[in-house]
C-alpha cells in the first residue's frame, strides 16, 4: 500500500462503503488531504460544451417475465437486483404485473447487474431464478428475465439419470464467442465447475439438444434455437467459478480460460452466460498502454465511446470529487493524488478496479465490469501493471 497508511484506507473504503461512494470518495465536508491548495469553491463549469450530448444518469429497464423452459409470460415475479443499488443502499426490486410486463425505474447508466427472480413461497412449481446479467450503457433496456420451473429440472434431471437435491441449484450457462454466437465443440473435459479449492461442484457438464432438453448423446457444446447450452445438476448453496477453456485464435493448439463466477442458493436454479459480452479469454499480452491512449477514453460518457464514468465523476455531478472528463492529465494527476485509487504494488487492488467491478452486495452504486474478463477492466488492469504511465 502506500505510505499514507492503512489507516487512512481503511477510513477511505469505510465512507464510500457507508455513503454508496464511488471511486475515490472522501468526505466532502472536508478538504481533500492530499491536496496542498484545495479550491473551497470550483467552478462550476470551466469548459462548458457548445454542443453537449445527451447523458442520462438513469435509465428504464423493461421486458417480461418468463417461464424459462414454456416461454410463456408470468404474473406476479418479484423481481431484486443482485450488484446494484438505489439511493437509500437497498437492491432495485418491483413484481411484473398481470401480463408479465415488468420495469426497474432510475437505473443508473453504465450498469452492470444480475436480477433474481421468484414467485411466492407458495408457489413451489418455480425455483428463485439469478439471471443471465443486464448489461445497460447509455439507453432504455429492453431484457425478459425468467424463472426455473420444478418441472424443467425434474425431466432434464430424468434424462441424464440423476436425482434431484431439492437443497441444491439447478445451473445452466450458455456458450458464446467473442461476437456473441453459440460456441459449438468444446467438450465437456474443457468445461468445469469448482469451488475455491479447485474441488468439481455438482455433476455434469451435461448438454442441451435439439428438443430443449439434456442430451447423453451430445459430448460438446452444440447449437440449438441459437444457443449452446450446458448444464451441471446439484450443485450446493455457495460460490463457484464456471470455466470454458476456449480455443486461442493466435494458435489454434493452444486453449485460454474463460471464467464467470456463479453464486447459487440451495433449491435455487442459476442462468448464466459464458463469453458473447464483446469480451475474450485474457491472453496475458496487449502491449503497452498508456492513461492518455487506453485509460481515459475507457472512463468517458457512454455518448463520447466510454463505459460511462464520467456521468457521476464529472462537473456538478454527484462523484465531482474526483472529475474524469478534464483534461487527461488533470484526471491523471487527481487519480494520482488520492490513495488506493491506483495501487502500483498491488494492481488488482486499485479502487479504479475493485469499485466498478460487480460485487454482492456491491462496495459501488452500480458495477461496470461484470468481472475480470472484461476488456476495459483488463487493459486497465494491465496498465497499472506496466507503472500506470501517463503517455507511452
């Protein structure tokens, strides 16, 4: 860590946590310590834009609520985000009405969030359902979100001759390249599931055919209606990590790890997706990067190509302690200035990572990086590696 002190960390993480702080947040009652000549009153607009673009700080998310294995909508889905929060610190949540319909009203912009789903405690023929994530950027999203009948796991657990857990989840993850197409043939020895020792968790993989169901004849992954679909049955109540080892376009011999971690709860039932977010397995290259060339443009508004940063941390916005659409090298030297933002001696620590990146219950408003194989996080990532230059 720096040589500021771990107290003054500690004290860092412990208002942002407390106030839904963003990257960097520090007590706004106070001037910042690392700043020799505080401005008590900036201006407010320094460099106003004569043609500003539209950059909404909340969005709407709206779809229907499905049966995942009929496709047929469903009333009254309660419906919780998993990785956000509102103002008042509490998960997003609504219930789909009559027809299914639902929406989540003042989503922040550049969010990324996993939605749980569940009828009442009385309705045992649907499982509580975490969802595929909701990626939103810069407008209105238009997402279903579905829920796990007991009957698609009875009958797909019937086929590969396995016995249901009821204190276990049902797992099911879709395949998907870089482009977001099915990745067919990758065989079940390249698919995993463990836990934090490495142990396997659940059985399977198991694959999904052309009726909509497992298939023992299948050996890969294979493309039906559009998806390549794996499943692992019994999985207990915890945290694992989903592993697809993918073949590396640079040398067709060689395989690289894509991984997403996945949280179950016991007679739950789990939709995830592996790859096909714009994304590909970390290959440990990428060059040299610099803050002005690959940083700073990550951190812009989503209307200027950036993940969206700079709706909160920009002038008279909410996370205006810390500004990142200045100048490259006024954001650079800010960043700079503030301990833990960038951590040299422990890169994967830098709050520029840990507080963007998904968490449950999250340590940010909203998550940008769903996780580490992100691009943006893992150019970031590498830059701090490389010494956080400022220019190549």
């Amino acid at each position: 860590m720096y040589t500021h002190g771990r107290a003054w960390l500690a004290a860092l993480f412990a208002v942002a946590l407390a106030g839904g702080g963003c990257v960097g947040d520090i007590p706004t009652s106070d001037p910042d310590p690392m700043d020799p000549n505080p401005d008590p009153d900036p201006d407010p607009n320094p460099n106003p834009d004569p043609n500003p673009q539209p950059d909404p700080e909340s969005l709407d998310v709206t779809g229907m609520t499905m049966d995942y294995w009929e496709a047929e909508p469903l009333a009254n889905v309660a419906l919780e985000t998993q990785g956000m929060i509102d103002a008042q610190g509490n998960p997003f949540a609504t219930t789909s009405d009559a027809t299914g319909a639902f929406a989540f009203v003042g989503v922040p912009a550049a969010s990324t969030f996993y939605v749980r789903t569940s009828l009442d405690s009385e309705t045992l023929a649907y499982r509580p359902t975490i969802n595929e994530p909701a990626v939103v950027v810069n407008d209105d999203l238009v997402q279903n979100f579905y829920v796990v009948s007991e009957a698609f796991v009875n009958i797909n657990s019937s086929t590969v001759n396995q016995p249901v857990d009821p204190l276990a989840a049902f797992v099911v993850a879709d395949v998907r390249d870089m482009l977001g197409l099915p990745l067919e043939g990758i065989p079940a020895e390249d698919i995993t599931l463990t836990d934090a020792l490495g142990n396997p968790m659940g059985t399977g993989p198991y694959f999904f055919g052309a009726t909509g169901i497992l298939d023992l004849n299948l050996l890969a992954t294979t493309a039906y209606d559009g998806k390549a679909r794996i499943a692992f049955l019994n999985v207990p109540a915890g945290t694992y990590t989903l592993t697809v080892l993918y073949p590396d376009p640079a040398d067709p011999a060689a395989k690289l790890p894509m991984t997403v971690s996945i949280t179950t709860e016991a007679g739950g039932a789990n939709l995830a997706r592996v790859g096909g977010m714009g994304n590909q397995p970390p290959t440990g290259g990428g060059g040299a990067y610099s803050f002005v060339d690959d940083v700073y443009p990550i951190l812009q508004k989503a209307s200027l190509g950036g993940v969206g940063c700079a709706n909160c941390h920009s002038t008279a916005k909410v996370a205006n302690f810390l500004r990142f659409d200045e100048d490259p090298a006024l954001v650079y030297n800010a960043m700079l200035a503030r301990p833990g933002v960038i951590n040299i001696l422990d890169p994967a620590q830098s709050m520029l990572l840990t507080k963007p990146l998904y968490e449950d219950p999250p340590n940010h408003p909203n998550a940008t990086f769903l996780d580490m194989n992100d691009p943006n996080y893992m150019v970031i990532l590498r830059w701090i590696e490389q010494g956080a230059p400022l220019q190549k």
